[in-house]
C-alpha cells in the first residue's frame, strides 16, 4: 500500500476556522488547487458528490468526515489531515437525515477510475483502514492533542495499517 506516499504535510490543517462544510471545501480546495493536486473541476465537483454521498462516519470518540470525488479531478492523489478548531455540521454517510458535529476531515484524492482493477480496491482497503483506526480513542487523542503539524502528521503516520 502506497498510503503512507499520499500524506502530505503542506496539506495538514489544524484548528482551521471555518463556519460550514461549504467554507471547508472552499479554503481547502482553493489550497488543493494552488499546490497542485486537483483540477478546477474539482470544486464543484467534490461539494456535488458530498451533497449526493455524504461521508461522515459515526464513529466514537469522534465524528470524522472522509470527503473524495471522483478520480478525472484530481492531479496527484492525496490524503489532506484537517483539524477544525470548532465543529461543524456533517450529514453521516449512506444516512442524510442525521448530522455529525466534525472537528477531524480527511478529504482524500485517489486516481484510476472504475475501470482501473487495483485503484478501486486500494481506495476501499485504505478506507477500512482510516474507520479501523479513528475508532481507537488513543489514536484519536493524539490527533487531538497534537500541537504542530509534525506532530499531527506523525499521528496519522502511527495508524495500524497505513
């Protein structure tokens, strides 16, 4: 697994200030775009798909929301680590009706479409991995407390299985 290649420190956020999932994906997108990870298609995209699928995974101690879009808009695949200072609102994923106070993003851009036969599982496989993980309140406090983002990057480089 190649995971570990996708985590960028230039892409750590923490305790970023954002009021609602839409200002989350303007700043980050606007980052995505100015370093060069995704295309200008990417902006619409990812909200649409988002407002489509929601991501944010119940799980405890903390809510996460793993927002991706779809592989032609994106460049350089990534993994982008974002603590918000404040929660905000986030529709859990396969389930509209309910939202999540979110304070962990893990916006994730893969390549390889459908068609490609390794992307697609590489992308499940890292998925299973992250929920595994954010479900592990040590994890989780070290992603809390972490007060730089060396600090931040190296709590997420410590999960099982990345």
């Amino acid at each position: 697994m190649a995971n570990r290649d996708t985590i960028y420190k230039e892409l750590i956020q923490l305790d970023w200030e954002v009021k609602d999932q839409d200002e989350f994906f303007d700043k980050m997108t606007d980052k995505l775009l100015e370093l060069g990870y995704v295309k200008d298609t990417f902006r619409d995209a990812i909200k649409t798909r988002e407002a489509n699928y929601p991501t944010a995974l119940p799980v405890e101690p903390y809510p996460v929301a793993i927002p991706h879009s779809d592989p032609e808009n994106i460049i350089k695949p990534f993994i982008a680590c974002t603590r918000l200072k404040d929660t905000i609102k986030w529709c859990e994923m396969a389930n509209n009706d309910v939202q999540h106070d979110v304070k962990f993003i893990f916006m994730l851009g893969f390549l390889g479409g459908h068609d490609d036969p390794n992307a697609g599982n590489e992308h499940v496989e890292l998925l299973q991995v992250l929920v595994t993980n954010f479900q592990k309140p040590e994890v989780m406090d070290r992603l809390v407390n972490a007060k730089t983002e060396d600090e931040y990057m190296e709590a997420v480089l410590s999960m099982e299985g990345l």
